[in-house]
C-alpha cells in the first residue's frame, strides 16, 4: 500500500511540474505585452558640437536579456540634412541625467550629468542615410533595468487594420515637468508613452526613396521618432518615424525590414516574434525543483503517524501566517510589515509601503511581494534601478522568484533594504 501511495505521489508532482510552469508565465503575463513593450524603450541624446537633441530607442537581442544594442531613426544622430553624423550619442538612464534651469531672464541653461548616461557607437555608421531613415546602436554597456523586444524579420503579410501601439519619449512631456525651478528631460521607464491605433496602409512611399513605410492612426510627436511600433503580442513591426497629415491622424513608421536587414549583415543575434512563448529556463529549474520536493515531501510524510501529519501540517500553516517583512534600513528600518497576500513597494502613493517622492534608487512601482499559500514570491515592476535578493546580482524583471525567511531584500541598493522574518523578527 505505501509503494502505491508513493507511486501516485510521484505522478501527482509530475502533473505538477508541467503546470507550475504554466501558472508562473501566466502571473507573468498579467501585466500585457504593450505595457510590457516600455521596459525596452530608452531616450536617445545626440549632439555636434554641443548642441544636442532628443529620440526614442528599443532594445534588440535575446529575450530578458539585458540589452546593449538598440534601434532607432538614423536622423536621431544625424543633422537635419542628413550629410553628418552626431559626434556623441547617449541613452539617458534616468530623470537627472539632463536638466534645465531658468534665471532671472528666463533663459535656459541645459545640464548634463553624463555619470547618468551611456555612451554608444552607430553600428551602420558607414551606410547611414535618411531614407530607409534606421540606425542601430551598440552602447558601451548593456543598459540595466531594460529588456528586449522581439521583432518581426519583415512586415510582409501584415494585414490592414490591424491593432499597433507607438512607444516612445514625446516631448510634450516634458513640459509637464516645468516648473519655476526649472525641468528635467524625462527619461524613465515610467515616462514612456504609448498611443494606440490601427493599420490603414503598407506602402513603399516615393516621396521618401520608395521606403517601404506602415501608415497608421498611433500618434506620434516629436520625440517618439525611432521608438518601436509594435502590435498586440509586443513584437516589433516598424520604427516610428514621421507625421504625415497631423489633420487626418496620419503617421508612419519605416518597416522593420531594414533594421532586421542591418542586424543581420552585422551580425547581431535579435528574437522573432515566434521565440516570445519559449519557456524560461529559470521558470523550468523551479518546477523541476518543486518537483522534487513534493516528492521528497511525499516519502516523508508517509513515515509519520497521522498525528504527526497534522502536527507539521498545523506547525507550517502557523509559520506561515505569521511571516513579516522587516526593515533593516533605510526608510523603514525598524518597521514591521505583516505579509499577507500581496504587497506592493514604491514611491506611488498606490503602493502598500510607500517611499518618499525623494528616495534615491527607488521607483515609483518598485516591486511586488505576493504569498501564495505556503509559498512567497518577488516581482520586480520593471523598475529603474533594481531589485537585488541577499546583495546578489538584481532579479529581472517581471519575473516571480522566489523567497524564503531569511532573505534580504534591496531596493536599488542595500541603503533600502528589508528582510523576511517571522512575528516578533525570528529568522
């Protein structure tokens, strides 16, 4: 009897570990692929001769990668005329990197921390042009706290009508920042507009050099130009390029076609909109390691008595419901916080455990503490500055991993950091 018992356990973790997996992407998947999409986005800052301007970028490569090559409009690190190229080309990081102050005269004095940038090299340096209007950019570090994108190898069969989403950093925005202090180019994950309309046509177009452009109804400002179009599942259709007829909420993005054309003559590996599904491999590790303990769990719980079931059965359910996150410093050093289905931390005034406006490393929606059952979990909300567990490398975004009483938790960096305990700050 106990062989069979044994037996049926093991299936019942086989069944197991094929749907955990399943159920992670799902909790992954509950923020959409669109919104998803902005955590790629990043603000381009080109300039001659110290004069500077401002485009958006998206991070190509492998999926939940870091990315360190990005795709943009060539005239975001051209002249207007197109005959010379930026002599310095930026991704800004964050909010602080450029700032604007204002004197008595109501002059603009513009400010740069270039401590909060990454300088990057134009890869199609020696073919860049206006028209097919692309460049892709190889940063002199991958740029943490962003993702990569999945993108199309061309947008043949791409159907009108249908649904697209233009990313990017328009510069409206910025003015929403202004004060009489001064204003700070904005730059943020959080900062990252999205306008959403649909396909009206895909045509090669004269009046660019017959570059095969999408005309479509997404706005797009000045600053959006070489942020991505993408479609429903987040994947990459066109580069957001013009204004066509502002009357008739015209606009166009250049096809993919030619960054795709460039990453491959140089080399570059990037991911088709087919590789989104595959599973993450840490996603795989965790079912194949719960897998073994529900079978281990298994065995040993058939050595006990019934009595002794319920006890440890009583003895974890208590543990459990009284876990607490503990701040050992920072803000909220010192404080307790009862875990209790899911917690949200960040400077938001939504957020369960809010940050002041002023906290340096920490995002608006920093990260998520979920408890599910006898199992707890952290989220990382594409945040700019990181999650980091027991000082390690920072987890990645928008990913569930896991926790255990014990750990410690940092945000940005270990000057704000908690750790998981039970009642009374027992580990």
């Amino acid at each position: 009897m106990r062989k069979k018992l044994i037996c049926a356990s093991m299936v019942i973790a086989l069944i197991l570990s094929l749907l955990l997996p399943m159920s992670a992407l799902a909790a992954e998947e509950k923020v959409s692929p669109v919104v998803a999409a902005k955590s790629a986005v990043v603000r381009v800052y080109a300039g001659i001769d110290g004069e500077y301007w401002e485009g958006s970028a998206f991070g190509v490569g492998e999926i939940g990668a870091t990315p360190q090559y990005f795709v943009t409009n060539a005239h975001c690190v051209m002249d207007d005329a197109g005959q010379q190229l930026a002599d310095e080309v930026y991704i800004l990081l964050d909010d602080n990197a450029v700032t604007y102050s204002f004197n008595k005269n109501d002059i603009v004095e513009e400010k740069q921390d270039f401590s909060k940038m990454v300088r990057c090299d134009v890869v199609n340096s020696r073919t860049i042009s206006l028209y097919p209007d692309v460049a892709v950019l190889k940063a002199e570090k991958p740029i943490e706290g962003r993702t990569t994108l999945p993108i199309r190898k061309s947008v043949d069969g791409i159907l009108e009508a249908t649904s697209v989403h233009a990313l990017g950093f328009p510069g409206e925005l910025d003015l929403l920042t202004v004060s009489k202090h001064g204003a700070n180019l904005l730059a943020d994950i959080e900062d990252v507009s999205v306008n959403s309309g649909n396909i009206t046509k895909i045509t090669n177009a004269e009046a660019y050099e017959n570059t095969k452009v999408i005309i479509h109804t997404a706005q797009i400002a000045h600053g959006n130009s070489g942020g991505p179009l993408i479609d429903d599942t987040g994947t990459v259709i066109g580069i957001n390029t013009y204004g066509l007829n502002i009357d008739t909420q015209r606009y166009i993005s250049v096809a993919i076609d030619y960054a795709s054309e460039i990453l491959d003559e140089h080399h570059i590996s990037y991911t088709g909109p087919d590789s989104k599904t595959t599973m993450p491999l840490k996603t795989i590790i965790l079912a194949a390691i719960i897998a073994v303990i529900v079978v281990v769990a298994a065995i040993l719980i058939l050595s006990f008595r019934k009595s002794g079931k319920e006890y440890v059965a009583a003895q974890e359910e208590k543990e459990t419901k009284e876990l607490r996150l503990q701040g050992v410093s920072g803000y909220f050093a010192g404080r307790r916080f009862p875990i209790d289905g899911q917690i949200t931390i960040g400077r938001a005034p939504s957020n369960n455990i809010v940050f002041p406006t002023t906290t340096e490393g920490v995002s608006s929606n920093h990260c998520v503490i979920v408890k599910n059952g006898d199992q707890l979990y952290i989220k990382d909300a594409n945040s700019s500055y990181g999650t980091y567990i027991n000082g390690e490398k920072r987890i990645p975004p928008n990913q569930l991993i896991t926790l255990k009483v014990g750990d410690k938790v940092s945000l940005g960096s270990e000057r704000e950091s908690f750790m998981i305990t039970r009642k009374g700050g027992k580990i």
